[in-house]
C-alpha cells in the first residue's frame, strides 16, 4: 500500500455499597469548578440539590453548585448528588441531571488526555448543547467530534487539571515532514490532548545510513525541530523506518550488527524511548532481510534497556502472514507490540471497523501460536495502525470506524494505536486530492486523532 512514507465545599457525595450503605467517594477524589466553552463552568440551576435539577452552562460564581467531585469511581459529583444522564439514555441529545448517586452506567465518566469528559456506556461526549455559551444553556451527550463545546478542564486528583491518559505512548498518530503541508505538532497536542507522534520515514541513503526519507540529515533540520517542540510541549516521538517507498536501511545494511548500529544512531541522536520498524515493502519479503531484521532488533533490546520496539506490517482481512512473526519467536526476540495495518483490503463498500476487529482477532491467534500467549498476553503485545478516510483502495475509514476500534483497544489493552496519518486529519477543501494532505471524508480538525487521544490502555 502507498504511504508516504486521544473539583467550594467538599461534599461527602453519596454512592451505594454492597451491603446497601452510602459511602463517599474514595480519597484520591477532587475537586473544583468543570469549565468549559467561553470559560464558563459546568453549574447545577439554581444551586438544587433536588433529583432531576439540569446542569448548564453558566458563568463561574464560585458556589457549591459549581464545585464537583471527579472521583476515581467514575462519578462526577456535586451538592451530595452525581452528574447522570436522563433516562439512562445513550441517545444524542440526551440531557444532563443531578441525581442519587446509584452506581449505574448513566453515572460513570472518563476525562481523556484529550479534555473530553466521556460516558464509556454511551461512548459519547458531555457537550454544550448547539454550541452556544449563553448562561444557561443545557448540557448533553453526544457523539465525540473533538469540537470546542465539548473541551473540559476538569480538576484531577494531582491538583493540576485534566490528567493525561494512562497510556500517552500508545496512542502516536504518525506524521511526514516530507512534503506538502504538515500541521504544526503545537496545533494537533493542544487541539486533542495527543503527547506522542510516530515520526516517519528514517530510510537509507544508498548505503547503511540513516537519513529522513533517504536524504535529511537526523540533525539540523525540520525533523529534529519537530522533536524538539513535542519534547517542549511535553511529549516526544517515535522514529519510524521504512515505509513503502524508498531504500531500507535492512537491506542496504549488509549484517544484522551494521543494521543494528544503524539503528543505534537513531536512538543516541535522540535519546529515544521507542523505535518503529515498518515493514511494509517487498524488500522485506526477504528471508535474509528478515532474519536480518529480527536479530538488529535483538541486539537494539540487549543495549537499550526499556526501549520499546514495535513492528508495523500489514494484514489481511482474517490476520497478517504469519512468517515474520514465527521467525521472531523462534529467534527470541520479543516485540512490543505487533502492530497491523488494516486497510487495502480490497475496494469499496466494506464495513472498515468490522474488518479491523477481525484482522486483530488473527493477529492475536498469531502471537498465540508463535510464542505461547494467552489471549490476554497477546492483546497487550498487539497494536493497530489505520488510515483515515479514504484509502489506497478506494475503502473509506470514517470516524465511526475509529470509535470502533477505539472501544477494541479499550476493552483489550492493545499497546499501540495509531494510524496514517495526522497530515491527513482535516477536511479538504475541495475534492479529494489523494495526495496526503486530507482525509477525503466528513470531518472537523484533527477528529480522527481526538478520537484515538481518547484511548486509556
């Protein structure tokens, strides 16, 4: 396939326990004021206590019914009551209320990296209703779209606001300084909350060499000023080599210990955490290339201890080909995590989140077989990487999809969720250009990205 290359008065609130008692959230609770669209703060009308008072928006005045309790029990709550979901619905435009706190899925919420307050049940966003910051405007849920009414600054039990997710390396959407336009990474971290990119390509210059696509030096230029400011703005990268186009390093490298150094370069320059390995082109169909490969990486994780590595290929609709990851096994090296690429599955029409799911279903058969996992095991070494809308092969990949595969990762604890890529994460302006510089779909700014910030691991 072709690339180029997601808390004043501290109210005991009340929940139930097993034996039918109240008990108030746990300790490591906080609390303070939820703001929201214009600044304003999330507010129970008229400082109610009573079952069923709405929650608006409102401009902060510094009350009780301002002050709310994130718990790590899932509740937000405030005047001794929890923020709940009218009717238990899971509808768009369902309403939010004060209610008894009952310890029920129409109750539960998470605070992503990304400043979205999530009900997981409904899988949808506290958002201000019709985009309006007027007093008094009510709040519901509705689908996540990563649009300004439905970014929270919630109080975290650090004291600081808005705690990350627990899993900010998982989550890298790759991004290409090769040509066109990239965004500015400064835009995507503080449009979605996303800490980590997967940097791409490091290739070979015609000899074991790395360089950007083959031919930007890893200093001095814009790739390591990218780096530099997601480090500045708290986050960092993870280098990619390979791709589809281009001369790979593990075959212009002629042993696996000059490929390994190879990579050693890539990691010293840049003091790294994690690698990316991309296997994607019929170079690597190789036997050579292969175990060539497989014993670099060895030697990488002998030398660099707690250094991630993952190994990106590309799958069919029922699991990839299973021969790289035998002869990993079989030659004792242990990837991070096996990423697929589910798409270019063959043209338009087909259900993408549908194919995703079971694309992963065989890779984790795979990763079974070859090293002895059980399923647990196997989820947490496996990761997904998509593209977003249209791709290759005509198949379009939509917001829903990435939901879909959001609540795959959630539920199974996959250690890598990422796609290609965040240049195309935007609307375009005109008709699809296929060139990589937009998604091709219905979208608002960075959606896709929002969506995978979201991912707690």
């Amino acid at each position: 396939m072709q690339r180029l290359a997601l808390r004043c008065a501290l109210a005991l609130s009340l929940g139930l326990t097993a034996v039918g008692t109240l008990a108030a959230p746990s300790a490591s609770a906080a609390t303070g004021t939820i703001t929201g669209l214009a600044g304003k703060c999330l507010d129970v009308a008229g400082a109610s206590a009573a079952d069923g008072t709405a929650v608006q928006l409102y401009d902060c005045n510094g009350t009780a019914a301002q002050q709310w309790t994130v718990g790590s029990d899932g509740t937000i709550r405030a005047l001794g009551k929890c923020l709940d979901i009218t009717g238990g619905s899971t509808a768009n435009g369902a309403q939010l209320q004060l209610w008894t706190c009952g310890g029920g899925a129409h109750q539960k919420w998470t605070v992503s990296a990304a400043r979205d307050i999530v009900n997981p049940a409904a899988d949808k966003c506290l958002d201000a209703t019709g985009n309006s910051s007027a007093n008094g405007t009510r709040i519901q849920i509705w689908t996540c779209t990563g649009a300004a009414n439905q970014k929270w600054n919630a109080p975290a039990a650090d004291g600081g606001t808005t705690p990350p997710g627990s899993a900010p390396m998982a989550v890298a959407p790759y991004l290409y300084n090769g040509w066109g336009n990239p965004p500015s990474p400064t835009t995507v971290m503080n449009a979605t909350g996303v800490k980590w990119f997967t940097l791409a390509f490091v290739l070979s210059n015609g000899y074991c060499n790395p360089q950007w696509d083959g031919g930007r030096a890893l200093t001095g230029g814009v790739d390591q000023q990218t780096i530099t400011t997601v480090r500045a703005n708290g986050g960092d990268v993870v280098p990619s080599f390979g791709g589809y186009s281009g001369n790979k390093l593990e075959s212009s490298c002629s042993s696996a210990g000059e490929l390994a150094a190879a990579y050693q370069k890539v990691i010293s320059t840049y003091s790294l955490k994690a690698i990316d390995i991309d296997l994607e082109a019929a170079a690597y169909s190789s036997a050579t290339v292969q175990q060539r490969t497989v014993d670099a990486l060895k030697t990488v994780k002998a030398n660099n201890p707690g250094i991630k590595v993952y190994v990106t290929i590309g799958t069919g609709q029922s699991g990839p080909d299973t021969g790289l990851i035998n002869r990993a096994a079989s030659s004792g090296l242990t990837a991070d995590a096996w990423t697929i690429m589910p798409f270019d599955f063959g043209g338009a029409g087909q259900n993408m989140g549908t194919l995703t799911q079971r694309a992963a279903e065989g890779l984790k058969t795979a990763l079974k077989n070859a090293y002895g996992y059980s399923d647990d095991a196997a989820y947490r070494h496996m990761g997904i990487s998509s593209m977003n809308g249209i791709t290759d092969d005509n198949e379009t990949v939509t917001t829903a999809d990435f939901q879909t595969i959001l609540g795959y990762a959630q539920a199974h604890h996959l250690a890598r969720l990422t796609f290609w890529s965040a240049n195309r994460d935007r609307p375009c302006p005109g008709a699809y250009p296929n060139d990589d510089t937009c998604s091709g779909v219905s979208q608002s700014n960075w959606q896709f990205t929002s969506i995978f910030a979201r991912y707690t691991g």
